[in-house]
C-alpha cells in the first residue's frame, strides 16, 4: 500500500497548451529541435531514446518555442556545401541523392551530439530524484522499525534494527530495477504488512520473556520468523501472480479491507506519538494513551510531531508543486537545529531533554549480521499457531493492497498494467527479502507516480536510489541520535493521519450507510479483538450486510411487451382490450432482476403474490415455513401452528371488512403470469423451492398458468432438478395444448403445480396469446371463417404451412383483405420477391455482414443469435453444471450453444431490416430453427424495381416496416 499519499502529484497535470501543440505538429506532419538543446532546463525536455527527427521533442510542462518559418525547422547548409554538391553531379537525380546524404550526416551528427550533452545531464538529474527519494523514505523507514519492533526488548538494538529494515528496502528496490515493467517503480518496505510483523514480534518477544529467555534468543527468532514470514509470502504472491489469481484476493470485502488500513492509520500515529516522547504506546488502550499524554512532558514532546505531520499531510493534498513535500521534510528539523543554535542549547541538552535519542552503540554491518544466532532461534516460536494465523491474514492484506497499487498507478498513467505480472515481481522481491533477513515490501505508489511525472522513466534512480539505501546501512551515523526524535515520529503521524483521512473521511463518500458501518465495526473490532479476530469479525458483519442489504432490494417490476406475432386487426384489438388491459391485464409479464437466494427469496414471493392478487392458504404457509422457517418469526426458530393460525385469522378479518371485500371485487388475477428471468444471474436452491415452486402451487389453485422465460443454464437446470418445472417431455405437450388449442390432443394426466420454461419471452407471449384469442372466441361461441384455413397467429400448426406476403402485411397494416392494392400482390409484386429455402440451423447471414436485405418469414421459424464470443462469460460460468445434466436436458438448453438467442420469429416474423435500413453491418446472426423454413427476401434492387413498378406496393411494404419498427419499440421501456 502506498506509504506517502501526494496527491499533488497526481494533480500536476502537464497544460494543456503543450498537448495541443503536439497535436498540430503531428497533424501537420512538422517535426522540430530546439537549436541547443545543451543549454535547456532538464524540466524543459521529456528525454527517451525512442525520438528521432521525425518526432517532437516536447516539454513536460510545455512546447518548446517555435519559430514561425519553416525554414527554421530544417537543417542548413553553407554555400561552400552546396557548391560541393553541384560539382559532384551534374545530373539531377544524382544532385538530390547527394543532398539527401548530406542532409542525413548532418542530423545524424547533431541527434549524436544532442544526445551526449543530454545523457550527461540525465543523470545528473537521476541523481537529483534518486536523493529525493531516499530523502523522504530514509525517516519514515525510522519509524517503521519502530513500529515493527516496539517493544521494550528491542531498544537497545533499535538502531541496528532500523538498518536491517532500510537493508531490506534496498532489496526490494534492487528486485524492483531488473524485474517490474515498470522503470521507474519504487519499491521499499510498505505500511501494509507493519502490524503483521509487530504482532509476531511482540508475541515473540512476550513468550520467550515469560519463559526466562534473553534478548539473544528474542532478536535471532523475531528475525528468522519475519524472514520466514516474508519469503513464503513471496512464494505465495508469484503462484497467485503464475496462476493468474489477483483476482481472487479482491474477494476480501473492500469495508473490510477499509476498516483494517483504518486501524494502521491509527496505529501509526500512536507509534509516532511514542517515538516523539521515548515512550511505547502500542500494546496498551486508548485511554492508557491519553494517560500517557496528560503528562506535562509527554504533551510538549508530541505536540511538535504531530503539528509536523499535520503540516505535512496539509502540504501533500494541498500543495501544487511536487517539490513542496520534500521541502517541508527538509526545513523540519532544520527549523530545530536553527532553534537550538539561537537560544544556546547544545545536541547534549536537547539529548537530556529527550528531543533527541539517547547515544547508542555504533549499528555497523557486522553489528547487523551478528544479529542472528540460529542456535538461540526458538523453532517452536517460528512455526507457531499464532504466527501461522498472523500470517494468513497478512497474505491477504498485503496481496489486495499490492494489487491495490497496480491498479492506482496504472489509473495514473493512464495505461493498463498486467497486475498477475506485477504481483509476480513483489512476490520475488519479498521472496529474495525474506532470504536476506528482510521484511515485506512492495509499490510505494506515491514515489512511483512522483517519478514517473518527471519524465525521467529511468532504471538508473531506481539503481541509485539503491546505493543510497546501502551507504545508509554501512554509514557509522545513527539518525537516532542527531536527527530531533519528533521530527522522526511526524513522518509516522503523517502517514497514519492521512490513512486516517483517506478511509474514515473520505471514503464516507464513496461507500453506502451499511458498508461503511461495517468498515467502523472492523475498525473497533481489531482494537478489541486483535487484528485476526478483527478481520474474521469484518468478513462476518460483511456477509450479513450483504445477505441483509440484497433481501431488502426491488428486484421486481411489472413490463408492458407483446409477441411479435402478425395477428388479425380483430384479434389484435381483443388482445389489446383483454389480454393487455392496464389495470388487469390477462397476460401479465414480470420482469426479475439480479440474485434470488434464501435471503430475498420469500420476499420476492409476497411482491409477486401482491401482484397477482393471491394470497397463501393455511396450507401455503405450512409449506413456505417449511421450506424457510425464518421468514415467519422473528426469532431462529420454526414458527407454531398457533401463531399461523392467529395470522390467517387475522388476514380473514382484514378481507371481510368491506374495504377489503370492494377492493377483491375489483380486483381481476391474470390468466397467465411470465416471468422474465433473462436478468437474473442466479437462484439458490432455496429460493427454487421457496419462491418459484410454492408460486407455481399457489398459481394453480387459482387458475393461472406460471411461465418461466430467459433463464440461463444454471438457473433451468436449478428449477428443474428441484422439480419445480416441468421435466422436457411433459414440457413439450404443454406447450402444444397452449399452441395449438384448435388441435385434438390426446387427455394425459400430467403434473400440475409447476413452471413451464421458455427460452425467449417473445415465444412464449406468443403462446399464451395465441390460447387466449382461442378461450375468449369459445367462451363467446365465435368463430371466424379464416380461423379455419389459416391459424391466428401464422404460426406453423403442425403440418407445413406457407403464409401468403399479402395475408400478413394486411393483418400487419389491418388492411382490408378484398384492398385491391393487396389483391394485386400477388399478381405483380410478389414475381419481383425472392423466395428461399432453407433447413434447420441454416444461416440466413451472419454478424460483420453487409446488410444488403431483410426477410418475412412465410413458413418455418428463424432464431436470432447473439454472437458466441459475446456471451463467453455466461456459458464459461455454467459449464459446470451444464456436466451434470442429462443429454436430453443439455440438448434441450444448449440449442442455443453457438451464441444466445435474443428472440424466435415465427410465420410473418419480418427481421433484418433496422442493419438494411441504416445500412450497416449485421449486429446478429440469423439461423432457421425448423426444416422447410421459406423466407421473402427483399433487396435493396427489390425495392427500387416495385418503387418503380408499383408505388401502392411499395408504400405498404415501408408501412409494413414502420409498424414492425413500432411494435420492437413497444417493448422497450421507452415513452
């Protein structure tokens, strides 16, 4: 995670005027140098090795000054040269040869000088940002070591500790310079993994106290455990980085996640506080903390670090100027060296007063290997269960923050990063870290981005940022000991108020109510609970959030769609008027979104039911209760025939009040209720036969017939392994009773109480339409003359059956059949329509092609399909279900495998005219479902010929497509 926050680096945009400039030169094909280049600021010139003379060298801030003639873009010549040129040829192509090899020498010659002056300074510069970086890294690493070994064991050798820390920084960033993408990332040990390793070593440290161990034995196994901690981290980090897992680390909720960098904001500024006064403040509360800084002494000694990290943090967010941070770090301890030399005070009396650290043992590199005595390791410390635990939760938290920081520096960049790559190179780093006695480290964010704005995109400061870490470590100075301890713990207090700031402030804006109360409860609970219990505590309160949160969503809500079917006038306004009524229509489709699980599953129920105007018998309820107890108590336990009984009572009451009884009266229940699950990813077992098979149930004792559309794979396959839909063969003869209604069927007792599946919605509106026209004409003993020859809907009726052009464009448009526009059809238009054949799965055309006609379905059926890499995600998530089904099943589900089908056209089904008319390619593929499928094919030609030929025809074929247009309109959610 990112240690230093500045966010002025991430404002400090270049101006736009310079973008600009680029754009004009490069659209104008004008390339331009700057005459001496040597003599440019290193602000002035974005250096890569990549520019040539065709390309703009530009300004990080800005264009370099152009002179307005072109003349002075190109390269010049002397006369002496030109005349050279006119003596070696005298033919003119030669002459141009010539000059061109001329003209090339002399750039080659000035790009060769350019770029020598500009390496040389270059790295000039590297050294100036690599300082830089070690400038403000170097403190704050300080204060790490403090924080990871805080307790009052490691004291006397906090100095040398606090070089392995840096030693360990230096690896990292070694790691970093051969291996990240990345040239100029910046790499130390970081902020995540800080509490990991101090819980390790304070347990440590604790254990071998209490059993009577020296210091020897607690340095050598706090350093072999955070070593042991860190290299297998690091294995860990490149298998899930090899394996292409970095996904699988962001299923730690991010409140939780929140709650726990919360508590590191926290943490480091006690750390801080207690480095400012020589005092320890982690382990104890936060009221032991306000004890300790109630003390006259104490407060004096924290105030002026925690101003200074106040300061600082006020500098980073708010500060324009990439050079304001470091500056103010600088001018800290300056400002207290400036004080001590006005008023007389010398380093001895600052060292007294305790501003400054005590005088220790010079921290040397043999110090710092003596450090680790494998015989006074305690293995059974090492490999503990408490360690082991503490190690669990730090693979998470630091492989999410790593991730974390990938995705924050490529947003910044504005370039897209593989974050399995990256998460391989921290894994290696940590890897080599941990076998040099190292601890965990990875981006620092802030650092990475403040170089790349340079433009310096160099792994040389990285290099050298490297030997400045390593000339710290060998170095015999102790930081500790001059540098004023306040100004140390400012850089702690620093970055724990802005954690603080980022994930208790700000985030406030960016998480719902609930999320962030459950990234307040991780927060206090790591505190109460440590940080395992704390975590496993987030998770906890994150998953009930959850469960709570989504049972209470709408997910449903009332469609106003018809079929596509081309009806009779007559039969399209008895649908209009009874099958689609607004108030209480007969066919009533209900459109199901996101998850439907145990949690949200009852409550779907009741809208639904309220929808409907049903509501559950004794024996409903007996079975729902049975199927989730919870929902009718309060309490976890089952509810009681008693307390049933008193809320049916209840509910009977409330329906025999009058109110009640005229409200019933009015109200008119669907003949067939639909379903659209096409947006609902998926159902749980227990929804299945909580909600969807007591709805069936409830639906059938009160007439209505409960259709299920658009479900995918795992969902179907749920709905009927749970038995709550038909099996395939009874399907099939339901939807034939539906279809075909006119037709004599074979009486077969089948199951009853149960949800008939439909692959598209269009199709089934269809069906139910097609046996509602039918009840309503037998209920009032009508019967049309053309019922008998051709069926209401053009559909196939079983036996094969070809639609005349004429016939439907006239139930289309509701023209008369004796128009004589319509008799003449047949006559002269229809000569000029293509008619062809096909048979099942035959494509009618594909997606990306030319859209050169659109078709009228006369017989058959044609499905059109989504294209199969479009709907990778869907089939690549059910696959394993798709296993487990039988062939008959699969075949039945799987019919659409080769893409999914948006919807089914039947017999005066018109498709593929919105590509023709925009004349664009095809967005879809077309494939016939059914043998002797015949398709009206109208071409562009088509058109112009009965254009010419015959205007009536061609009017009523551009209403025909008009009203088709319209009726795909009406079943969009649009005014």
């Amino acid at each position: 995670m990112n240690m230093h926050r500045y966010e002025s680096s991430t404002n400090n945009k270049p101006r736009a005027g310079s973008f600009d400039e680029i754009l004009v030169n490069r659209a104008t094909g004008r390339s331009f140098v700057s005459p001496t280049p040597q003599k440019q600021s290193h602000m002035s010139v974005y250096h890569s090795s990549s520019h040539h003379s065709s390309a703009p060298i530009t300004s990080r801030y800005g264009s370099l000054p152009q002179d307005s003639s072109q003349e002075r873009l190109l390269p010049k010549f002397n006369s002496q040269s030109e005349a050279s040129i006119r003596e070696k040829g005298s033919d003119v192509e030669e002459q141009q040869f010539l000059l061109k090899q001329e003209t090339a020498t002399n750039n080659n010659n000035h790009r060769d000088s350019s770029k020598k002056s500009s390496d040389r300074s270059s790295f000039f510069y590297y050294i100036i940002y690599a300082l830089l970086n070690t400038t403000m890294s170097v403190p704050s690493l300080y204060g790490y070591a403090s924080v990871i070994f805080n307790h009052e064991a490691f004291q006397p050798h906090i100095a040398t500790l606090s070089k392995l820390v840096i030693w360990s920084s230096a690896v990292h960033q070694l790691c970093f310079v051969f291996f990240s993408s990345l040239s100029f990332a910046k790499a130390e040990v970081q902020d995540a993994g800080l509490l990991f390793l101090s819980i390790m070593t304070n347990y440590i440290a604790d254990t071998v106290l209490a059993d009577g161990g020296s210091i020897e034995e607690i340095l050598s196994t706090s350093i072999v455990t955070l070593a042991a901690a860190t290299t297998s981290l690091g294995l860990v980090l490149m298998f899930l980085g090899k394996f292409n897992c970095a996904n699988a680390v962001s299923y730690l909720p991010l409140p939780v996640v929140g709650g726990y960098l919360a508590f590191i904001g926290y943490f480091c500024v006690v750390a801080g506080v207690g480095l400012c006064i020589s005092k320890s403040m982690i382990g104890g509360d936060f009221l032991t903390d306000l004890q300790l800084l109630a003390d006259r002494q104490s407060f004096l000694l924290a105030l002026p670090g925690l101003l200074s990290g106040l300061l600082m943090m006020v500098v980073a967010r708010l500060s324009q100027n990439d050079a304001a941070l470091p500056l103010t770090m600088f001018l800290i301890p300056t400002s207290f060296y400036a004080f001590l030399y006005l008023f007389g005070i010398t380093l001895d009396d600052a060292r007294e007063g305790k501003w400054i650290g005590k005088i220790q043992q010079t921290a040397s590199v043999s110090t710092l290997i003596e450090l680790v005595d494998f015989s006074q390791v305690r293995w059974d410390l090492v490999f503990s269960a408490k360690c082991l635990s503490v190690w669990c939760g730090m693979v998470f938290v630091v492989s999410f923050s790593s991730c974390l920081d990938v995705a924050a520096i490529s947003m910044d960049m504005g370039e897209p990063l593989d974050v399995n790559k990256e998460l391989i190179t921290v894994g290696f780093s940590n890897l080599i870290s941990g076998l040099s006695f190292g601890q965990t480290g990875s981006y620092i964010f802030s650092q990475t981005i403040l170089t790349y704005r340079t433009g310096y995109l160099s792994r040389w400061i990285g290099f050298l940022g490297v030997l400045m870490f390593l000339s710290v470590v060998v170095s015999g100075v102790n930081l500790l000991q001059v540098v004023p301890l306040f100004f140390l713990g400012s850089t702690l207090i620093f970055i724990g108020i802005d954690l603080l700031y980022e994930w208790v402030y700000e985030v406030f804006h960016k998480l719902i109510p609930s999320e962030y109360l459950v990234l307040l409860a991780t927060f206090v609970a790591i505190q109460v609970l440590g940080i395992d219990g704390g975590i496993v505590f987030g998770v906890i309160i994150a998953v009930v959030e959850y469960v709570v949160s989504t049972s209470r969503v709408s997910s449903m809500r009332r469609v106003m769609k018809q079929s596509r079917a081309v009806w009779q006038p007559y039969h399209r306004k008895l649908l209009q008027e009874v099958g689609y009524d607004t108030n209480h229509p007969k066919i009533l489709t209900l459109e199901i979104r996101e998850t439907v699980f145990f949690g949200s599953s009852l409550l779907l129920l009741s809208r639904i039911c309220d929808e409907i105007g049903i509501s559950a018998s004794p024996t409903d309820m007996m079975e729902m209760s049975l199927a989730s107890p919870r929902h009718f108590s309060k309490s976890p336990m089952a509810p009681t025939a008693t307390s049933l009984i008193s809320s049916l009572k209840k509910r009977r009451r409330a329906q025999e009040s009058p109110e009640a009884t005229s409200l019933n009266e009015k109200r008119r229940r669907p003949k067939y209720l639909l379903l659209d699950l096409s947006q609902v990813p998926n159902v749980d077992a227990s929804a299945a036969r909580s909600c969807f098979l007591q709805l069936a149930k409830m639906c059938h004792k009160n007439g209505i017939i409960m259709i299920a559309t658009g479900a995918n794979p795992r969902v179907d396959w749920i709905l009927r392994s749970h038995d709550v839909a038909y099996s395939t063969k009874d399907e099939e003869m339901v939807k034939s009773q539906l279809l075909y209604p006119h037709h004599i069927v074979d009486t077969v007792d089948l199951p009853h109480g149960k949800v008939l599946l439909f692959d598209s919605l269009n199709v089934a509106l269809q069906h139910c339409e097609t046996r509602l026209i039918f009840d309503l004409e037998q209920k009032q003993k009508a019967s049309l003359s053309t019922s008998v020859v051709i069926p209401h809907s053009l559909m196939d009726t079983g036996h094969l059956f070809k639609a005349k052009l004429s016939t439907i464009f006239s139930r289309l448009l509701g023209i008369a059949k004796e128009n004589q526009v319509l008799n003449c059809f047949e006559e002269g238009g229809i000569a000029q329509v293509e008619e062809v054949s096909y048979y099942s799965e035959d494509e009618v055309y594909t997606k990306g092609e030319n859209a050169d006609s659109f078709y009228v379905v006369l017989a058959g059926g044609v499905e059109i399909r989504r294209d199969a890499s479009d709907d990778f995600d869907i089939k690549a998530s059910s696959t394993a279900v798709m296993k487990r089904l039988s062939f008959a099943d699969r075949k039945n589900i799987g019919k659409s495998s080769f893409g999914e089908v948006v919807s089914y056209l039947q017999v005066g089904g018109i498709f593929g005219y919105i590509d023709f008319m925009l004349d664009r390619r095809r967005l879809f593929n077309a494939v016939c479902s059914k043998d002797d499928t015949v398709l009206a094919k109208f071409t562009k030609s088509t058109l112009e010929e009965l254009e010419q030929d015959s205007p009536d025809v061609h009017r009523i074929i551009e209403k025909a497509l008009l009203q088709a247009s319209l009726m795909e309109l009406a079943n969009f959610d649009v005014a």
